[in-house]
C-alpha cells in the first residue's frame, strides 16, 4: 500500500489558479500594448503618405510656374494603397505680387473635409513675369 508522505509541499489548486489569473493579466495588458503600438504605426504611416501628397501638389506648382486663382479647389491625389483628398485655397496677401496658397489633405470617405486633416502644407507663391524678380 502507497501512502504519502507528509513532508511533501506542493501548490494547492487555488495558488495554481490564482497564478494562471495573475498571468493572463499580465499577457493581456502585453496584447494591448502591442496594439497601441501597431495602431500608431498605422496613424504615422497614413499621415507620412499624406505629406507626400501635399508635397507632391507643391513640386507640381513650382514646376507649372502657373500663377493660380483665388478659391478653393479639390482633387483626388492618392498615394501608396491611401486615397487622399486634397485641398488647396489660395489666398491674396497685401502685397498683389503674392499669393499664399494652403494644401489641406483629407482621407476620402463619405464626408471627406469632415474628416481630419492628415497634413497642412502653407507656401507664399511670388509671381514671376512681374519684373520685379
């Protein structure tokens, strides 16, 4: 017959139990973090792609040398796998020899301005056949 010594230790189910608790704790504040982290790389990722569209719209308005009219104008400008909406306002400045011209991108959606602003570029455009530059 078997009998057991009463030296042995062991965990009781409730120390094994309340161990199994505190470590699912733990890996599910771990999954979370992870999470946190991914979702900023999507936020930061999306907003890199829609300064480069912002961008791209100024280059393109340098190299047209064109002089542009006042207003608000949208077009489409994706980039990468993002479907941007940009926006670009010219606005007179005191001096007529200037304009300042602002691009706002948007990610297209159902309300596309009603959405945040993902990137804001400002540039002064001077016009060139004045004669004074």
């Amino acid at each position: 017959m078997n009998t057991w010594p009463s030296s042995e230790r062991g965990f009781t189910l409730v120390e094994v139990l309340v161990g199994l608790i505190i470590l699912s704790i733990a890996l599910l504040a771990a999954m979370r973090g992870i999470g946190a982290i991914a979702n900023t790389q999507m936020a930061v990722s999306t907003r890199q792609a829609a300064l480069w569209s912002a961008d791209n719209w100024h280059i393109q308005m340098q190299l047209q040398q064109e002089w542009p009219d006042l207003g608000t104008t949208l077009i489409p400008c994706p980039q990468m796998q993002y479907q941007f909406i940009c926006q670009r306002k010219v606005i007179s400045t005191p001096n007529p020899l200037f304009r300042r011209v602002e691009i706002g991108v948007f990610l297209k959606g159902d309300s596309d301005l009603n959405s945040p602003q993902l990137a804001w570029l400002v540039q002064v455009i001077v016009r060139k056949n004045a004669g004074v530059l």
